[in-house]
C-alpha cells in the first residue's frame, strides 16, 4: 500500500493531503505565499504535518499540481529535502486519460485537469465541475471523459475585496447567508449579493452548460461542487448532484497511480 503525499498550489491555499492506498488519512490548508525560501517552506510543511503526528519521511512518493508557477520550482526543492522523495509533477507529458479539447491545451490549469480525472472515474459523465475557489470555474467532462473547455468568472471572495477596495462607503462583511434576500441594512444587503448573488451565477452557468454538454439530455448531466467555497456555496443551491472537497487531492492520487503502475 502506497502512502503518498499529494499537494495542490493554488493562487490563495495550498492544500495537501496524506494518503494510505486510496484513502486520505488527513488534510491541511496553508495559505499562499510566494515570497518564501526553500528552507521556509521546508519549515512551513514540517510544522503542518507534525501538527497532525505525521512523519515526513513516511512517503513513499509526493504528487504536485501547481497555478502559481514562481511556487512551483521552490516547493518541489522543498517537497525532495523534506520527504526525501521527488516529486510528481502534473503537467505535459504526464498520462490523465483525459483527452482536452481546447485551443490551447497547456492553458488549461493542471488541477483542472486533475478534477476531470477524479469526477469522471467517481461520478462517471457527462458531468459538471463547479470549483468555488479563488475564481468559480466551471469545467465540462463528456461521457468518455473527453474534457471539451470550461467558464471563469470572479471568486466571491475577490468580488468581495474588490467592492471593499472601489468603494468609499462599503466595508468588509463576513461570508454568511442572511435570513432574506432582501437585505434590511447595509451588512445583510451585501451579504446577500455575495452569496445568494454567487448562487444565482451558479445555477444560470450550470443550467446553460448542461444544455451544451447534453442537448436534449441536460438532466442526465451530474455536477460535482469542490474548493474551498463548495460546502457554504451547496447550503444555498440544490443544483450540485455532489459536494467534494477533496476532488483534486484526489486526482492527484489518480494521475500518480496512472504514471506507476
């Protein structure tokens, strides 16, 4: 049985999770960072393992996605001092199974990549992935698996700061559903243009995708909610079939089991 260290860096977490064959053992969340050397992301990693008594030098292989190219070099230096183990990095040349159909197929980030594997194998196809991260992407597998392109739109939370940077009078609110849409003070107004507004995007994107995937068919469609959003975005929608927030760690076990076996 493998027991392998996946890492995901995205633009605000990186998120990273410890498996025992197919079955992840523990997860972590650290923010991102860039200006950081190799020895302090060294420090960085070891501190958040240790928190949850697991050995470094346990690994027998470390898989890595990457958006944040300055990050990625650095962290796989730290990933092979720490772990003593080079890591697997997703990008070309690497087997996915996943054919892409997309004008350029290396702008097509590695963990949305590695999310196709993972919701294609689990759920089967045609399905959705809705990523409520960073952005809110959207991302369109068909029946064989065939990754055919996708939609970005703003994150909530970079929606958020932006108003609250562009604007005099607006502060910051914190990301909780009101009791009503209708907002009865400033606070709850925007909160409800944040998540209910957010909900709303979800569903006209979802329900407009599954017309392009599966004319005629769109209710044969299933969709799969993850990121770091995913849980606070499904208490507001009933659109999303799935909720997994370990859809990429998981891909990433996946990709790595494809490329050793």
């Amino acid at each position: 049985m493998t027991s392998l260290l996946a890492v995901d860096i995205g633009n605000t977490n990186i998120t990273i999770g410890a498996f025992e064959g197919q079955i992840i053992t523990a997860t972590w969340r650290l923010g991102t960072r860039e200006a950081r050397t190799v020895d302090e992301h060294v420090v960085a990693l070891q501190g958040i393992l240790k928190s949850k008594n697991v050995d470094p030098g346990s690994f027998d292989a470390v898989v890595l996605c990457s958006v944040v190219p300055p990050l990625t070099e650095d962290y796989v230096k730290a990933l092979a001092s720490l772990t003593k183990r080079e890591p697997l990095v997703i990008g070309p040349g690497i087997r996915t199974g996943i054919r892409i159909h997309y004008d350029r197929t290396q702008d097509v980030g590695a963990d949305r990549i590695v999310d196709a594997v993972a919701a294609h194998q689990i759920y089967g196809g045609p399905i959705i992935i809705v990523d409520i991260g960073t952005a809110t992407v959207f991302d369109a597998i068909t029946v064989d698996g065939d990754y055919i392109g996708g939609a970005i739109s703003p994150g909530l939370e970079i929606a958020a700061d932006a108003m609250f940077r562009n604007t005099s009078q607006l502060r910051r609110v914190e990301m909780i559903a009101p009791d009503n849409v209708i907002g009865k003070s400033t606070v709850t107004s925007m909160q409800s243009g944040f998540i209910y507004g957010f909900a709303a995007l979800i569903e006209g994107m979802v329900t407009r995708f599954k017309s392009e995937l599966n004319p005629g068919k769109p209710d044969e469609v299933r969709v799969v909610a993850t990121g770091g959003l995913a849980k606070l975005m499904g208490e507001q929608t009933d659109c999303f079939d799935h909720i997994n927030p370990e859809l990429t760690l998981t891909g990433l076990r996946m990709v790595y089991e494809m490329n050793n076996n």
